[in-house]
C-alpha cells in the first residue's frame, strides 16, 4: 500500500511542478490528491507541501485569500528554516504583491531570503529577487526593478551550468524584459522577451508564453504600435483563459485596456468600447483583489465618463479611486508625501516600511554618527536598508547570453533601440 501510494505521489508531483504545460484545475486536483495521501501516511512534509501546491494553484487562479490560508496551513506543518517554508513565504509574498500589500510582501520576501541563505538554496534565493523585481515594478520604481531583476538572471545563468532553458531562467528573462521595458530600453526588454518566449514555446511552458506574449505587447505599447500591442494581449487572454490563469489574464486585459484607452484619446475609437471593456475587467481585478489595479480603472472610467458629459458616474469613480489610495496606505514616513502612483526612487527598511530614497539617505545621514537609524513609521532602529540593497546601488544592463543544448553558449550584446 505504500508503495502504491508513493507512485502515485510521485506522479502528482510530476504534474505538480516538472510538467508546466498543465491546466490548472488539473494541478488543483492533483494537489487535493497529494493531501489525501499525505494525510494516509501522516506525513507532515508531505502534507505542507501539498498545502503549498494548493496555495499556488489558487494564485493563478485569481483566489489570493484562499492561497494565503493555504500557504498557512502550510507553515503548521513545516519547519521554521527549510526550503519548504521558504518557498511558502516566497508564495505569501507574491500573493501580498497582487494584493498590494506590499509592506507585507516585503516581510514575506525578507523569510523566504533568509531562508534560501540558512539551507544555501540559491534557486530560492533568485525566485525571491524575481519577486522584489516585481514588486518595485508595481510601484514605480523602474531603477531598483531593474536591479533585483538583473542579479535573479546573473543567478539564473550561474545555476544552470549551461543549461539555459530552465523556468527560473525563463522567469528572470521575462523580468528583465519587464524592467528594460519600465525603463525605456526597449530593444534590449525585445531581445530579452523574445528568448523567454523562444525557450517557453521549446519547454512546452504555457504560463510563460502567455506572460511573455503580454510582456511583449507591452512593449510594443511602449513604442506606440497600438494595434500589434492589442493582437499581443488577445493572444496572452486566450492562452490565459486555456489555462485558467486568471492573474494573467487579468494582467492581459489591463494592456489591451490600456490600448483602447489610447485609441480613444486619439478620437480613432468612441467612448463605448472602452467603457465596456473597463467595466468587465473591473469585474475581473474586484475578484481578485487587485486594489491597485482597481484604482487605476476607477481612474480612467472616470475620465471615460467625463469625456461622455456624465458628471455623476465620473465623480462617483473619483471618489472610490481616493478611497482606495488612502487605504492603499502609500506613503512615505519621512516626507508624508504618497509614493508608488508615479515613477520615483525608494527604499525599504528591515522593517519593511518603504520610504522614498531621499528620505531613507538622509536618515541614514542624519544618525551616520550614533549608527542608530530609527524608522520614521515604526521607530525600530536599523544599522542598514533593506536585504542590504544599498550594495546593489550600481546597476547596468546584463548582455544576453543565448544557450542551447545542442550549441556552445555565446553571448549577444543587446543594444537599446531608444
């Protein structure tokens, strides 16, 4: 009997984490299975990580509550400093990202880092650099984006002795891409997505294809080629929607929102599609409980329903959108000034608290003497900044090195096209 169930185990974790082409309900289920098995052996390292692989699977699926209570039943079952619980709060922090709870991401991140360094599991260590690389992104901060992104991809290569086409690899190309974007560096961010989409289309990686596709209509949006940006995001939903990736798919139709938005702005579409399209995926972002996203279609369903003449719609999104940025909470101890709503620099504190970079410099300034710095939000002192990412202050972008099983590895030199 235990060996039967041992086989099976070993087939849902196949499916689980070695097959990416998977749909998720079909992960969804195997992971139910792998904790009915878990609970026949009481077997606690089995059991968190089934826990875990439903945690997952109901992140793509747009269920991010019940990933979290998940994920913490996860941690009752594991141990405070190996690799699966350092994966759980890798998980948490991503799902805290979605949320917008970005304080709370960032305390996930710092477990999960610590983590990956105590058990020397470097493959963790790039997923958490991946994540903050994210994270930053979301808040407008293109720069430290860039840099987090770039150190998870130096790792990827470090990692693979050679062997590129790996998900962590095709993850941290897909993140630079993202930064390069964030940055202006388009043809650099083209070079850098076009490989993670080659390598997904050869590993069979869905989720990655469609993120690399809706990577890539953002940056033809960023070039201002409105129609081939929109072709991109349609393709990203349908491979989203096959999957039953709602977090991508919600991320897909925000791109093609933000395309008919320009299209509208530039009087070559009229207000109705626009406002339709807004309306369904405003539906979507709720359920999730994309609060950041939600403002930001509150923002422009106002400004739809003031193009319309209608002064009652627009200023009933005016108001839930300044409802949301205060519970948001964005802003910045030392200056009481919001940050993360426009392109800026910052830094986080151990305590995770995030202040602008000036600010966060001229309290390190300020008490560089006593070598106490007390944080503005919380007064815990602290001798450094966050992950000590002040070591990380010099930035510049990685040349592409492009593998193949069959060919030596040769590095292209990417030049930006801006």
């Amino acid at each position: 009997m235990t060996a039967v169930l041992s086989t099976d185990v070993a087939v849902m974790m196949w499916f689980l984490v070695g097959m990416p082409a998977v749909k998720i309900r079909d992960a969804l289920e195997f992971a139910h299975k792998q904790l009915f098995i878990s609970e026949e052996l009481d077997n606690p390292n089995m059991r968190a990580e089934s826990y875990l692989n439903l945690a997952r699977s109901h992140q793509r699926l747009g269920g991010l509550e019940r990933a979290l209570s998940y994920a913490r039943h996860s941690l009752y079952n594991e141990c405070e400093q190996c690799a699966t619980a350092g994966h759980v709060h890798l998980t948490v922090g991503s799902v805290y990202v979605e949320l917008a709870g970005f304080n709370k991401a960032l305390d996930s991140f710092q477990h999960a880092h610590r983590i990956a360094q105590t058990v020397h599991d470097r493959a963790l260590e790039l997923q958490v650099y991946l994540g903050l690389s994210e994270l930053f992104s979301r808040l407008q901060d293109a720069d430290k984006s860039a840099t987090y992104a770039s150190k998870a991809y130096d790792m990827s290569r470090s990692l693979q002795l050679g062997d590129l086409n790996s998900r962590d690899h095709r993850s941290a190309l897909l993140q630079m891409a993202s930064a390069l974007r964030k940055q202006g560096e388009l043809g650099d961010a083209q070079d850098y997505c076009s490989e993670a989409t080659r390598l997904a289309l050869v590993s069979g990686d869905q989720a990655t294809y469609a993120r690399s596709i809706r990577i890539m209509g953002d940056i033809y949006r960023k070039k201002l080629d409105i129609n081939k940006a929109f072709r991109q995001y349609e393709t990203a939903m349908g491979s989203a929607a096959a999957m039953g990736d709602r977090v991508i798919q919600m991320e897909s139709m925000d791109g093609a929102a933000r395309c008919l938005e320009a299209l509208r702005l530039q009087h070559k579409i009229c207000n109705c599609r626009p406002l339709e399209f807004n309306a369904r995926l405003l539906e979507v972002a709720s359920s999730v409980g994309a609060k950041l996203l939600v403002r930001t279609i509150r923002i422009r369903l106002s400004q739809i329903y003031q193009a319309l003449g209608d002064e009652e719609q627009k200023l009933h999104h005016e108001r839930i959108a300044l409802r949301l940025q205060k519970e948001l909470d964005l802003t910045c101890g030392g200056c009481e000034s919001p940050y993360g709503l426009e392109s800026d620099s910052l830094e986080a504190l151990p305590c995770t608290h995030i202040l602008h970079a000036r600010c966060a410099y001229e309290l390190f300034r300020k008490n560089k003497k006593s070598k106490k710095r007390t944080c503005p939000e919380c007064d815990k002192s602290s001798s450094r900044l966050y992950l000590n990412c002040n070591d990380y202050n010099s930035y510049s972008p990685v040349p592409l090195s492009i593998c193949s099983s069959d060919s030596h590895c040769t590095t292209h030199h990417v030049t930006s096209s801006v």
